[in-house]
C-alpha cells in the first residue's frame, strides 16, 4: 500500500479507536469528519459536544439534524408566520429546509387562505455547552499541515478548546511547533489508555475570529469571522454531530468482518481495525463474497451515549399521525 494511503487507514483506525474511548469515557455527542469553518474549509477529524443546560429538550425532539437555516429563520414557536416572509433565502431553498424541518418534528405547518404558514413546535433549545476539536495526528513523523491546521483553529477560535490526539512519544521539540492553546492526548489505540499530556486553553468562542484561508503562498490570506458568524457555525457543527454521530461508515459485504462490540470495523484476517471504504471488496486477498454483518448502529450509540433514538415527543407525533390515517 502507498505510504499515503496506509498513513489514511491507521489516522481512520485511530479516529475510531479514540471516539469507542470516548464514548464511553464522557457523557457527550460526538461526530467525526465535521466542517469547524466559517468561510474557508476545515475538516475536524473528531468534535465532542458537551451536553449544556437544557440538552434534554433537544433530545425530545428529534434524533436528527435540525437545518440551521430553520433555526435562523424568522419562524418562531408563537404565531404561524407566512413562509416567505420568515427567511432570508433563495425559496427553493426554503422550502427544502421547511420540508426538511417539518420531517424532523422541529417546523409544523398549516394552510390558510392558500398559503403555508409555518411555526416551531417547540422553542429551540441552549442544548450544548462546550464544543472541543480533536485533530488526530497518530504519527507526528507524519506531520503534514498539521500546524498550519493547528494555528487556524487558535486564531478563528470556533470550538472552545482544540486538541491534538496522538499515539507517537511528544517530544519538547513537538510541544514547540503546537500552539500553547492546543491541549495535548497520547492515545493507544490497542488498549484504549489515554494520558493528557497537556490541557487546552478555553478559546474566546464570543468574540470575532480571525480565519486563515491559505498560508501556502507568499502572503498570508485571512478573513474576519463575526462573532455572529461563529456562533452559528457552533451551532451548525454541533446539530451535525447530533444527527450524525461517528459511525458514517459501511460494513462490507464479507464474511471476514467482525465487528467488535463498539462496532469498529474489525477484520481478523488482517488482524486489525480496516478502513472499508478504501481496503475491503474483491481486490482484497481475504475477501469472501457474503452479507455485510448486521450490526444497529443506532442500538449501540443510544447504549453508550446520551443521544436519543426515539423521543417521546416524536412518538407523540407519530402516533398523532397515525390517527389520521
Ligand atoms: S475485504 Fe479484506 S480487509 Fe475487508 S473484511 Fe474482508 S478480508 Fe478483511
């Protein structure tokens, strides 16, 4: 295998290895592969929401992505407002989040006088508290744009603390190329023993940001992010991770796979943890054609996790629903 594609495969096992750990470490919503950017383009390997104040209102009403654009809409839980009056958008764009939002059990919708009118089922709750970005880098001999990443995070400040997750010995000469914002974790993914290395700072998440779009060239180019801007991409990052959790990946078609009891992946011909997407089907030496194991992704996340497959009020709804049939 090409060096940069094994160094994808053992960043992916470490990135499941690390979020089984911290599902079942810390009571928090966890999601992987997230956008943490305003107007540039970053991919967070790992994003760990904190429940906030009042994350069981938002467990009651669905256990998918509310749209943000929904909730930064003008529609709100009081009067039924007419559509077009309540966003700020394209209307076929719109009226996609408004079918979406309704779906969810977030929107519900009425007709008078031949117009849709829509309103919140329920208030849009303060459901989570701190957000903290994980970036894995389980081999910093391998470090690519790794501090460039690092310093953009610091300067945009959109996650409360940001830290580098790695299974590799730290050296001093490491710590010095992080910034001394970034908290430090060695992960052994084989036995799942996490040492915090260096605590992260708390970021001024309420404050502008300043967003760095390409360092590569001659001159630096940034951007200013409003503190307004951030906050809704806290929020948009944080509903993603809700609705999406961490495993986003498929089991492959063959009788080798064993997934172990987090449901990780796990492939006993090759005796380690294997990236589906890119090292299982027929080109695979052990591949033996069958059915991809059947393993409730769902199950397993609601066992370990704070997240709530199947809330009241959506049954509610549902069997509301059911009435009319
Ligand atoms: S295709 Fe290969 S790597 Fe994937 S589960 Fe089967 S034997 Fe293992």
């Amino acid at each position: 295998m090409p060096e940069a594609e094994q160094s994808i495969v053992q960043e992916f096992a470490f990135e499941l290895a690390l979020c089984a750990h911290l599902e079942t470490s810390e009571q928090a919503v966890l999601g992987r592969q997230l956008g943490t950017q305003v107007h540039g383009r970053r991919v967070m390997d790992v994003v760990r929401i904190e429940p906030g104040p009042a994350f069981d209102e938002r467990t009651a009403i669905t256990p998918e992505s509310i749209p943000s654009l929904a909730i930064e809409s003008d529609v709100g839980p009081g009067t039924a407002r007419y559509w077009k009056d309540a966003f700020d958008c394209h209307p076929d764009t719109a009226e996609q989040v408004i079918e979406r939002a309704v779906d969810v059990g977030f929107f519900e919708r009425e007709r008078r006088n031949s117009r849709t009118y829509v309103r919140q089922t329920t208030r849009y709750p303060d459901w989570f508290d701190t957000v903290v970005g994980i970036e894995n880098k389980p081999d910093l001999g391998r470090p690519g744009d790794l501090e460039t990443q690092l310093l953009t995070d610091v300067a945009l400040s959109l996650v409360d603390k940001i830290v580098l997750a790695t299974e590799s010995y730290v050296t001093g000469a490491h710590r010095n190329r992080i910034p001394p914002e970034v908290g430090i974790w060695r992960f052994d993914p084989e036995t799942g023993d996490r040492e915090i290395l260096r605590e992260a700072d708390q970021l001024p998440v309420d404050e502008a940001g300043i967003e760095i779009l390409d360092r590569s060239s001659a001159r630096t180019e940034i951007r200013v992010a409003s503190a307004g801007a951030i906050e809704r991409a806290r929020r948009r990052v944080a509903e993603r991770a809700y609705g999406k959790g961490w495993r986003t990946y498929d089991l492959p078609d063959c009788e080798q796979m064993a997934p172990d009891d987090a449901g990780l992946p796990y492939c006993p011909w090759k005796g380690e943890t294997v990236r589906p997407a890119t090292e299982c089907g027929p080109d695979c030496g052990g591949y033996c054609s069958g059915d991809a194991p059947s393993v409730d992704f769902d199950a397993l996340r609601a066992q370990r996790s704070p997240w709530e497959p199947d809330p009241a009020g959506r049954k509610r709804r549902q069997s509301g629903l059911d009435s009319f049939l």
